[in-house]
C-alpha cells in the first residue's frame, strides 16, 4: 500500500512558522522570513517574534502556542540558550518538525549538547533537521524557506548536501538556471534526521527524477546503504563526495563527528548500492544534465560524430579512460556513411565527417548510427566551422534524434558556442556539455547505472549451498586465543582454522632449534621453507624471517640460524615461539594472489583481493568489497585487478580454477559474517591453479568483540540474511521446510504465482494478473534483509518448489513494517499460512519492530480468521479505500 513519506510534512510544508522572524537585518531570521515572503509561497505561513505585533503587513505571534492553525514544519531561528523552551511550546502545539537554523556553533557543534537537544526532542515526540540548516527549497511550491536569495527553477531533480557552503556553491552556478529542482536542502549536522531519511523521501517523491546528494559523513552505514540502493533501484543517485586523500578524510571525521571510512570503501558501498559517485561540481552538473535526458542506454557501446579528427581523438582517447567501447560499425551502417561522402574510403567509429560538414552531413551521421543496433549512445563533437552554423546543426540533430531512444550528447568546442547549444536545444532530450572528454565521461556514468540496474541480483548477499565447515573447531580455536587475550593467531593456529572452514593449506612442523629443523625437513622432504613463529610479528619477511626453497640439511642449518639472529635483532620485543618447517609447494602452472579482510573505521568487514607474494608488492590495485559476499560478487572480484589477466590462458599456462578461488571468497566471508571477533585476515600467498587452490601463509587477527554475532549481524554495513530453522515443520497432511527468500528464487517465485487461482491472486495480492513483470520478480527476490524478510514454504522433496510467502517490509525511518502473506490454492486450509505468519512475527521481534500492519481486501474472510487467530487487531480506516480493512499486531 503506498504511503506517503513521514518528511513530506517538513520538506513540502503546507504551512510554516518562522520562529525569530525579523526585518532587522544583523538577526538571523531576517533573511529566511524575507526569502519565505518573496518567492511567493503557496502555502500559509506564520512570522512568531515577541518583539512584533507586525511583519509588514503579516500580523507576528509572540508564541507559536498562539498560532490557531496546524503547523507542519517549525523553523528556529533564534539564540542557543532559548531552544529548549521553544521546543516545549511547539510541542505543546502539535508540530512536529523543527529545522535548526546556524545558531552559536560553539555550542550546537558540541556532542554533549547535541546529545541532550536531542533527547529532548525525542521525549517531546519531535523531529530535528540540523543543527546549521541552511534551508528548504520546494520550487513547484515556491517555497524558499533558506538563506539563499533566489529560487531556482522547478524540475525534477532533488539535491540534499550535509555542508551548506556545497549548497550555495551550487546556487550560485549559472550552470544551474537552466536545471530545475524538486527539492533542495541542507541537512546540516544531521543530529537527528539523517541523510538516508532524506534519500527515502526523495525516492518516493513523485516530483524527483534525479537524486544528487553531497555527503561528509554517514551516521548509520546500513541504513544509508539501504536509502541509495532501494531508490537508486528507480531513480539515478548521484554522490558527490571528497576524501581520498588521508588529510580530507581528517576533516570529513572532525566535521561530522564520526570515522570517515577508506574512500575506496565508501567508492565500493555505493558501486554495491547502485549510485554513482562524482568529484566536483563540475563532475555532479554534468551528471545532473546527462540524466536528465530520461534516456538509459542498453550498453555501453558508444558512436562518436566529430567535424574534426582531433575531437575524435580526444573522445576516443576518452572512451578508453572511462572503460567506454567504442562500437563497431554495422555494414549497413557503413554503407550508408560511405554514400554520404561519396567516396570509397574506409568508415570506422570515431566518425570524421571532416572540416566543412554542413547540418545536411552531420544530420545524416546521426541518424545512421541512431539506428545501428551496435550503437548504445551518440556523442556529437561540433566545433564552430563557417560551413555549420550553431543554430542549423542543433536543429538538424534534433531533427534525427528527437523520436530515438538512444542517449544523445552533444560537445560544443567553446564556452559561448555551449551556452547557445543549450538555449537551443533546451525543450529536446539531448544533453549540451563542453568538451569530448566530459561528454564520454557522463555517458560513463549513464551506462554504469544502466547495467547496476540489470545486475541488482548481486547487490545483497543469500545464501546459497551450504558450505561444508567444522565450526565447532573454529569457535574453538578462537575462544582459547580469546579467554587468553592472545590476539593474533600464530601459523599453526591460522592454517588450523582455515583448514576447518574448507581450505587447503601447506602444513609443517614447528621445532624450537635449528637441529630439530633439519629433522623436520628431513622428515617433510626437501625442498622446505622456514618460518620464524613470534608473537607481535605479523610481516615475517620485514624482520628477515622466512627463507624459501632449501634443498640441503646444511641450507636448512644455517637458514634457521639466520632467521634466529635476524629476528632477534630486528625484532627484540617480539615473543619468539619456534621455527616453522613446511614443504617447499612447487606448481608449474601456479600462480600467487592475496586475500585480505580488514575492519573499516566507518564501514567494518571489507575484503580485498589482489596479486599476491611478490608480484602484490609491485601491482597495488587490490579491489575490495564490502561483506557478506554472494556468488556474482565474489566472480566479479577476481576480475577486476590487473592480476585477473594472469589467472586465464596464459602463455601456456590453463586458465587457473577461478571456481575454486570463489569459493574460498565466500567460505572467508562466512567466517567473518559469523565472528564478529574477527578482526583482520591474510592470505598471502595463495596458489592458485587449474586444479584448485592452496594456502601457503596466513595470519588472523582478533579483537575483544564478542565471538557470535548479534541477531542483526550489527557488525557487518550489509545485513546478511536472517537465520531461520530449517528443520522440516508439520502442517495438515504432510510437511514443509522454511528459508528467507533468495535471488536465485525468482523462477521458483514465477512459477509459484503461476499457480495462483485468479481468486487468491486478487485476494492476496491485490492485483488482476499473476503475471509480473521480470523487475518486479526480481524486486521480490533480491531484497534488502536491512528492510525486509521474505520467508518461503518450500516442498520437502522438491526444494525448489514455493507452496507460500510471507513478508514484511519496514517503512523508511520507521519501527513499522507492513506485512503480507499468500499459499498456494492447494496447500491453503492446512495451516501453511498460520506457520509462515508465526515464524514472520518472530523475524520481526528479532528487527525490534514495534508494528506489523496488514491490508485485508473486504470479502477475505480466510485472512480475517487467521489474523484474528493471531491476536491482530481490525482498524476501520476512513483514509483508505472501502475495499480495504487495516490490521496491526503491537509488537512491543
């Protein structure tokens, strides 16, 4: 059921007090109520001042208690010291969203303060935006409720930044005058509304066709990644963020209070959540202009139409940066450039139409790539020529274009020749930017977000076949070094946990001399390799110990000797255990890769995969992503380094098993998902060929965290799937299993509502037809475990058949979920749909929701009787369609 998002109030009022309205110039409400009044708001607004009967012509409130009218949003410009009073009388008065304008700084800035406003607010039952906001913009209302004089125009794109000087900057670009916003807003500290609130508000705003958003900071990883992802699943999410050096990412934490994250990190969660990240104003208009063409392409296979080798160069040049194709040409396409020019020269991609093309030419260009199937886009590269007038050229593209599906972009060479294209070309779907570079570079963007559209199956991890581990063994290893306070396992101990989490690793044996070492060498076969095992060295090769490929009892003598003086001498803290002998592994076909998981500061378990030994020291382009992995997750990481080359046929070599190298991703982001405590790993070397893998070196580290997760997987920024018992349950005349939801689900889910009567197609889901479509399938089965639980009845013989599905989805910025439930024709009367209900009812607990709200088609008398069963209870709701009945289960 849809329903309206709880900010609509505070972001498109429809009636506002201005609490500190001034017309005295030095006061801080001055400039808002002036603002307010100019731009000719359509709603009421309501100047509240002790000091004034009058505003101009506007009577002033000395309280908003003597306000007789509703107030939706409450905006406070007034000194710290008097906030807390002003909140009670709002309170008092029903509103319930204040924004916080700049007040004193060196109190609002303090976490002691923020803490306590916040409190208050809370208790009082409001909602604070701020503290520093520097204000709300709604052009379709002409609401200017901001600090900024002029109001842009009104369009569909919603911009919200944390640092209202980004705000401003963009206001003041007259790149903007011909971009129309739905919403603007500075969020400022966000003490209490968060940004990911905002970013749910504007994915539902029928207004909002385009999301940008400027982030410092984010408060809450997970809620955050949820808000990008489910709107971005509809709307592009454009991210404009700094930080990639270490000294921006200093000021990013002291700005808002909390870690900042490794960029790479933060570049990974937005990648997994869908959006697209730019840097500098300049990067964000340009993807603002290139999506607002409501244009998505198929691929991202580009053509390029140039009056001018040299602009067809660069755009090339371009393409090649941006991971763009350039696409090759249809014969037919071909043939029909070749009759333009009348010539037999070759016609390839770039297309030179050459100095002295005229609009008929470049028209023709156009509209012969528009319909080549091998074309995604078209970017048009014009310089100013005596041959192509401005006006004809723009016209003759909009011309051949304005019917196309395809995106179509447009660089003009010169500041004044891409001011006039946009004038001209401002009511087509075609997008004016001013150089190749920018052009290829937005199109980027523009195919990225098309294909995280098509891939939304990998974005949110599910299980998939159990993967074989000894966890008790593991849980093990890990309490002792725990309860012992050690916090990095030596060799022994590592390669023993992995080798119980499934991995094949290099074994040996520890001896605490160089005598017993030949021994053990002896014994093991040469040639071996030796390790020094000491407490507080991680990096045994920086402190010289470990030697390779020893194939005499007199190498392996006065290697351990030399691995003893050197780590005593360049390690003389260090806690030395004993020497590690193990076989030297020699695969003709191998080759050396890294694994590692470490703990981010903002955004925990990340792990990164990259060359490993000695080449990883050279190629340091590890990838990362953020756990819990998934099977497409996990490929897709082996591809994306420079070593990802050298693991296929290579100069003789089989392709390596990059099966076998996905699996042991997934084992390791188990383990991590499962124990918290862990608080980094590396494997490093791990060989890898075409028969499978092998860990030659590993190191754990742990913390003091506890060693099982907490019901929600509060360690990890992605919610993992919820655990579910999945022992068979006994229903009327047989028996079912039940699991949350998968992505690989969405044929079984097909078929399921395949099935459906047309009758519980209407009753259950409120819909005519049982025939989705494949987005909405894959909607229902790839979810958000942060937001929602899907639970399946599955046929204990045949898995992957669905008898029913319950589910519940939590409402944005809520502790309420509405709820769903529906069973197969012939498995209903049999207490299939009670069993699902309870087990949903449990998963919702475990998600602290306080409220389940189901909507029940009149005429449902099967679902009246089970929800009654259930202890819920009926509502008549004069807001809703008759047709309806609402029911709630209180939780709390």
């Amino acid at each position: 059921m849809d329903t309206s998002h709880q900010l609509r109030a505070a972001l498109a009022p429809e009636s506002i007090a201005v609490i500190g309205a001034s017309d005295r110039e030095a006061s801080r409400g001055a400039p808002l109520w002036k603002n307010l009044i100019s731009a000719g708001f359509s709603g009421r607004i309501y100047p509240v001042n002790p000091k004034y009967r009058y505003l101009g012509d506007i009577p002033c409130y000395p309280s908003i208690k003597a306000i007789e009218d509703h107030i939706d949003l409450a905006i406070l410009a007034v000194p710290t010291k008097t906030i807390e009073s002003v909140l009670e009388d709002i309170a008092s008065h029903g509103t319930r969203w204040i924004a916080l304008a700049p007040s004193d700084a060196s109190v609002t800035s303090d976490s002691n303060w923020q803490a306590k406003i916040v409190n208050k607010a809370h208790a009082l039952g409001l909602r604070l935006i701020g503290t520093d906001c520097l204000g709300i913009m709604r052009p379709s209302m002409n609401l200017n409720a901001s600090y900024w004089s002029e109001l842009p125009l009104a369009g569909n794109v919603g911009f919200a930044a944390q640092s209202g000087v980004i705000g401003t900057s963009l206001l003041a670009t007259k790149r903007i005058r011909d971009i129309g916003f739905s919403t603007l807003i500075n969020t400022g500290d966000e003490i209490d509304v968060s940004m990911s609130e905002v970013v749910d508000f504007l994915a539902q705003d029928k207004e909002t066709g385009v999301i940008v958003l400027h982030i410092e900071g984010i408060r809450n990883p997970r809620e955050f990644f949820s808000a990008v992802r489910e709107a971005a699943k509809h709307k592009p999410v454009i991210v404009l963020r700094g930080g990639k050096s270490l000294q921006a990412s200093q000021l990013l934490a002291s700005r808002m209070g909390v870690p900042a994250g490794d960029d790479k990190v933060f570049n990974a969660l937005l990648e997994r959540a869908g959006a697209i990240r730019v840097y500098g104003l300049e990067e964000m208009l340009s993807a603002i202009e290139i999506f607002g063409q409501k244009r998505l392409p198929r691929s991202n296979r580009v053509g390029i139409i140039s009056n001018g080798s040299g602009f067809g160069v660069l755009a090339a040049d371009a393409a090649s940066e941006c991971d763009v194709k350039i696409a090759t040409l249809s014969r037919t396409t071909t043939e029909k450039l070749h009759k333009i020019f009348d010539n037999p020269l070759p016609m390839t991609n770039p297309v030179d139409l050459w100095a002295d093309a005229d609009p008929r030419r470049i028209k023709l260009a156009v509209d012969a790539l528009n319909k080549d199937e091998n074309v995604d886009a078209i970017i048009i590269v014009t310089a100013p020529t005596f041959a192509a007038p401005l006006e004809r050229v723009c016209d003759a593209i909009a011309y051949a274009t304005d019917a196309s599906y395809k995106p179509i972009i447009t660089a003009w060479i010169g500041e004044s020749q891409t001011i006039a294209a946009k004038k001209r070309l401002k009511d087509h779907p075609i997008t004016v930017l001013k150089s190749p570079e920018s052009a290829i570079k937005a199109f980027s963007w523009m195919a990225h977000y098309a294909q995280s559209r098509r891939y939304l199956a990998a974005t949110i991890a599910s299980e998939s076949d159990p993967l074989p581990a000894d966890e008790r063994a593991i849980r093990n290893i890990l309490e002792e070094n725990k309860s012992n306070e050690c916090y990095s396992l030596n060799e022994l101990q590592t390669k023993k946990l992995l080798a119980c989490l499934g991995l094949t690793a290099a074994t040996g044996i520890l001896v605490q001399s160089p005598i017993e070492a030949v021994n053990a060498a002896k014994n093991l076969g040469f040639p071996v390799v030796i390790k020094a095992i000491a407490k507080g060295v991680i990096h045994k090769s920086n402190v010289g110990g470990v030697a390779l490929d020893l194939k005499t009892e007199e190498d392996v003598l006065k290697a351990s000797q030399s691995i003893l003086e050197s780590v005593k001498n360049r390690a003389p803290y260090a806690q030395l255990e004993g020497l590690y002998i193990q076989r030297y592994i020699r695969q003709p076909h191998g080759r050396e890769v890294k694994i590692t998981v470490h703990t981010d500061s903002r955004f925990g378990p990340v792990i990164s995969f990259g060359a490993g030994g000695h080449m990883g020291d050279i190629y340091k382009d590890d990838v990362c992503e953020l756990l819990p992995l998934t099977k497409p997750l996990a490929a897709a990481l082996i591809e994306k380094p420079t070593v990802s080359t050298y693991l296929g046929d290579f100069r003789g070599m089989p392709a390596a098993n990059k099966e076998a190298l996905a699996q042991i991703l997934m084992r390791i982001s188990k383990l991590v998902t499962d124990f918290p405590l862990i608080r980094d790993l590396t494997i490093d070397p791990l060989l890898v060929d075409e028969g499978g893998c092998i860990v030659l070196d590993a190191h754990i580290g742990i913390s003091p965290n506890n060693l099982d997760k907490d019901a929600l997987a509060s360690h990890l920024t992605l919610a993992p799937e919820p655990s579910i018992d999945s022992a068979w349950r006994d229903i009327k005349g047989g028996q079912v299993s039940l699991r949350s939801i998968h992505a690989q689900d969405y044929d079984s889910l097909r078929d399921f509502l395949k099935r459906l009567s047309p009758q519980t197609t209407y009753l259950r889901l409120h819909i005519s037809s049982n025939e989705l479509a494949r987005e909405k399938l894959i909607e229902l089965t790839n979810i958000d475990y942060n937001r929602e639980v899907a639970i399946v009845a599955c046929d204990t013989e045949e898995p992957d058949l669905i008898h029913g599905v319950a589910r519940f989805k939590r409402m944005p910025g809520t502790s309420f979920a509405e709820f769903g439930v529906v069973v197969e024709d012939e498995w209903q009367r049999r207490g299939l749909a009670s069993l699902l209900m309870k087990e949903l009812i449990e998963q919702a607990k475990i998600m602290k929701l306080t409220v389940l709200i189901g909507y029940v088609l009149r005429g449902n008398d099967g679902m009246f009787a089970l929800m009654d069963s259930l202890g819920f209870v009926r509502h008549e709701d004069e807001t809703l369609d008759d047709a309806f009945v609402v029911y709630t289960l209180n939780l709390e």
